[in-house]
C-alpha cells in the first residue's frame, strides 16, 4: 500500500534487547498527513537502525510511503502495526524555465471571455 503526505512530527526512537534472540532493536516512527480537502493522519514506523538511517525521514517533508499493515493481539486486545518498507521523496518546487514554459503552451490563455456581446450572461 502507498499513501503521500507531508510529515508533521517525528516521535521519539525507542530501542531494546529481544528477548528470544537478544539482538538489539531500533524503531522510529513517524506522522504522515495527507493533503486536500479532507486531511487525514497516520503513525507509520521503520525498523532496524540501518533503514532509519537509509531512509533519512526528517519533518515536513513531503514523501509517498509504501507500507505494510499487520494486526497482533496482545492480553486479549488487537494492535495494528504499519511498517513502511519504501519511502519516495517529492520535490513540490518547479523550475523556473518549466514554469514559463508551462505557461506559454496554455490553451486557455487565448480565450476572452469578457468580449461577449451580451454582458449580462455569465462567461459559461
């Protein structure tokens, strides 16, 4: 699965000792969210030290995450784990010779819609 958002907080890594291998472990976890009309939220976590540093995550950004979801029960009670294993970043900025050259090859720049004969009516 991929969502694309901007990232608003970077929470703080928790780190351990396994208990069944006693390797140590690193998790970092983030919060994503969504643009337009309706933005929603999700906490999203990466494990293992090297992907942390490999993915280099920092706070608003904006990035398009692939992820895995995962449910687990514990004492009787459900827990969902989302992992991103993929992060892709974006760059919102536009040159400025595309920006010119975007709008030199506009369509609808050639349109007046103010030379109606009949001012009353609206341009539609």
């Amino acid at each position: 699965m991929e969502i694309t958002g901007t990232i608003i907080h970077v929470l703080e890594t928790r780190s351990g000792v396994s208990k069944n291998t006693g390797n140590n472990w690193v998790i970092a976890q983030y919060v994503l969210e969504t643009n337009g009309n309706y933005p929603r939220r999700m906490v999203f976590e990466v494990f293992g030290e090297d992907r942390i540093k490999a993915m280099d995550i920092k706070q608003d950004e904006a990035l398009t995450v692939s992820f895995d979801i995962d449910s687990r029960e514990y004492q009787g009670r459900w827990f969902n784990q989302i992992r991103a294993w993929k992060v892709e970043r974006h760059n919102d900025a536009v040159p400025a010779e595309e920006s010119k050259d975007a709008s030199a090859n506009n369509p609808f720049d050639d349109l007046d819609f103010m030379n109606n004969e009949e001012k009353d009516e609206p341009p539609f």
